[in-house]
C-alpha cells in the first residue's frame, strides 16, 4: 500500500460534496498551464485526462 494513501476513517465526509458535480473548484494555473481531470464513474471505473490551458 502507498504511504499517500488513506484509509475510508480519514475521509472528511462532509468535503465529498464538493467534488462530486460538473463545477470545478476554483484553482492557480500553474507553471505548467495543464490540469488534470479523473473521472470515477459509480461502477469504480476511472478515466484521466491531462488538458493543456
């Protein structure tokens, strides 16, 4: 297991909310001016997608 990751008792439940829906959260543009965008669809399947701003 990854020392980054987490288990489900440090999950703050009542952040979810904000990362769930079509919004994004507002942000710096980085040195890089790209994002990242992962989608987790609720059968656990993911999709990554590395956008150029």
């Amino acid at each position: 297991m990854s020392t980054n990751s987490r288990s489900l008792s440090e999950i703050d439940e009542k952040k979810m909310d904000t990362f769930k829906g079509t919004a994004s959260l507002s942000f710096e543009k980085g040195g890089n001016a790209k994002i990242a965008v992962k989608i987790i669809d609720d059968r656990g399947i993911e999709s990554l997608r590395v956008i150029s701003l």
